[in-house]
C-alpha cells in the first residue's frame, strides 16, 4: 500500500486461502491469515463457488455452506462474525454493521434450508426460491470508522481498510506540519509528527525505575517501536493512565458486541529524532517532547464548526443538544471554543456568550462524528 498498490479485505467471491492477485492486479488478502476461521472451511465454499458461481449474498453463502460436506458444521456463529468483522462479504454491498444485525437470521435460515434440502423438500441448487423463502436484511446504521477498524483489526491484526488516525490527519498537519514516521531518517534533523500510541509496556529500567516501549503508528509505515526512560517515561505514564481510566470509567464491557464500547484512539504529538546512544555505539529514536492531541487541540481550538443536514438536524438534535451539554465549558478561565452549526449555506452559532463555549475534547469529537460521519468538523485554531 505504501507503494501505492491496492490491498483489499478477504473476499468469498474473489479470495482463496492464500492471498491473491485479482483481475483489476489488486491483492486480495488471503483467509489464513484471518482468526477464528479454519482452512476447511475456506477450502469449502472456495469449492463451492467454483461449482456453482458466486454468492448472492450472506444468506445464500450459509446456506450452501450448510451443505458442504468438507465444511460442514464449521460455519459458527462466531466464524461468521469474523469473516463480517474483516469485510470478507464488504463486495456485496450491505454494511459491516447490518450483517451483523442479520447473522443470526441467517444462520438460522441456512439449518432450515439444510433441513429441507436433506429431507427432499428443496432442490440443492435452485429451488430454494419457492418453498423457503430467503430472508430480506433488515438495515441498521452503520458502524463509526472506529468501530469498523477495531473490529477489523481484532481479526486481522492490522488496519486494511483504513486507519484510525485518519479524521485527525487535518489537525495533526495543522500542529506539525509534514512531518510523518516515515519522514524520520538517522542523522537527519528532529521531527514533530502526531500517531497513535499502541501496546505500550512497562518494563525495569537499568537505573532501578522504569521505562516504556510503545508502537506508534501514524499509517506511514508499519509502526514504529520506540523507548521512553526517565521523564518521558513518566510523562507518558500519566498520559496514559488518564486515558485508561476515562476508557474504562464511561464505559462498561460486555462480551456482545453489539454492546461493546469503542474508544477514541490516543493520538499523540511527539517531537523525536535520530541521535547516537549514550555509548556512541548505537543509533537510537529520542523522544523531546510527548503531549496528546487532545491537550494541544484544548489549548489552541477557538471555532468548531459541525457540518449537518437540516433533516437530520430535525430528527437527531437532541442528541447533540445532549453530547454538548456534556461537554460544556462554563467557566470563562477554562480553554474552550465556539461552536457553530452549518446546513447548507446557513450557518447557526450556538456561543452567543462567553459561557456557550466547549471543551473540544476526543470524546466530543468522536460524538460529533458518529452523528454526522467522519468528515462533519471543521476546527479552527488560535495563535
């Protein structure tokens, strides 16, 4: 992808066990590397789509999964959910969020279909149509880029799709201009970049305290590690702790995951560079500077903007009414911004005051976007 070669999810109509090439020359991500999923099953309906063609949708694709003596019994619900999670049934057309709304009607309509093929009641391979009928999927909204992401990850191991940095590429250009991961070169000059902070672990510092390896990863390369000793590994404990607590202390868990939260991702602005070790033998990334995007973002944002329709503003605004009263910023000494409401070319601004101000913080951010889509804000910045 780096190298500007398209990469696309597992597919059932197009993708095999291994990876592959399709007609367009784009890869198709192979099914072994998906968890939760076993070759025998993926060998089964790769099969069966070369017998009869391809499949029409995720109820004709259990129910001749059902009947696959090789797979039989493997399709589960929770291999279902994973080949939903990685986008395998994306080329179809129905959302990610409305197939699994749907899995269960469609595991259910694949044991009926199994049971009336078996007893004579249905031909294997066309009439289905007049004596079980196939069920309609019932549509949901869709998921938020950053369920979708997650969910995609937890199968695949990486981001494919998209990135979760993506809605905060337009800030982090705004905070630091070009520089990237990528853009990070031995003996080259320091730079400021914004990423993601993940898998970050504490481990025994050789002075007796501590210190942290964390992945960041801003969609340029494949993430990179970095060490944070001393002070930096005390400023990003603090950094991450906070984040953690408000992780788990808005929200609950639960094992559906319908009812699963998805937290905004920690973006973080880091001012590192190249430099030799402290022995002179080595080449090591030193970290400045660490701060979150947030506390940059709450200490310079004056305006946002929200970009939403007017129906929907009709049928949705109490719950915006709802997320901003969360987020509220009454007090004139606190960092805070404007906020105004765009439909069309009318704009409405809801800070006729020095107190109608907010807190532009992740989780307003994130509200914000999952009432309006990923590309709804417009932030605008003071000195």
């Amino acid at each position: 992808r780096r190298l500007g070669g398209k990469v696309n999810p597992p597919d059932i109509n197009s993708g095999s066990f291994e990876f592959t090439v399709n007609e367009k020359g784009e890869v198709v991500y192979g099914f072994a590397a998906l968890k939760g999923v076993g070759e025998e099953l993926v060998r089964g309906f790769c099969k069966d789509r070369e017998r009869n063609g391809p499949f029409l949708d995720m109820f004709d694709f259990t129910a001749r999964v059902t009947l696959i003596n090789e797979a039989q019994h493997l399709l589960t619900r929770k291999s279902l959910e994973c080949l939903i999670m990685a986008g395998a049934f994306d080329s179809l057309g129905a959302s990610r969020a409305t197939l699994m709304a749907n899995r269960e009607t469609a595991l259910k309509y694949a044991q009926s279909y199994a049971q009336d093929t078996h007893s004579g009641q249905l031909d294997m391979f066309g009439g289905a149509g007049a004596a079980l009928a196939r069920p309609q999927l019932k549509e949901v909204p869709d998921w938020p880029l950053r369920q979708r992401l997650a969910l995609e990850y937890e199968v695949l191991g990486l981001y494919l799709s998209g990135h979760p940095i993506e809605p905060y590429r337009e800030e982090i250009a705004y905070f630091c201009g070009p520089g990237t991961l990528a853009a990070l070169r031995p003996g080259g000059p320091d730079v400021r970049l914004g990423a993601l902070a993940l898998n970050p672990v504490r481990r025994p510092a050789r002075n007796g305290g501590y210190r942290y390896s964390v992945i960041l990863d801003d969609g340029t390369t494949s993430g990179l590690e970095i060490g944070l000793y001393d002070r930096d590994a005390e400023v990003f404990e603090q950094i991450w702790n906070a984040y953690q607590q408000r992780c788990n202390g808005t929200h609950g868990k639960s094992s559906k995951t319908q009812e699963r939260q998805f937290h905004p991702p920690l973006v973080l602005i880091v001012e590192a560079g190249f430099r030799q070790s402290r022995d002179g033998e080595h080449t090591r990334l030193f970290v400045n500077r660490i701060d979150t995007l947030e506390q940059v973002r709450l200490q310079h944002a004056t305006h946002l903007c929200f970009r939403f329709p007017a129906d929907e503003l009709r049928a949705r605004g109490t719950e915006l009414i709802t997320l901003l009263q969360r987020h509220r910023a009454p007090d004139p000494r606190e960092p805070g911004c404007t906020f105004s409401i765009r439909s069309g070319n009318t704009e409405l601004c809801l800070s006729p005051t020095p107190r109608s101000r907010y807190r532009a913080s992740d989780a307003l951010l994130e509200g914000l976007r999952d009432l309006g889509g990923p590309d709804c804000l417009h932030l605008h910045y003071g000195a």
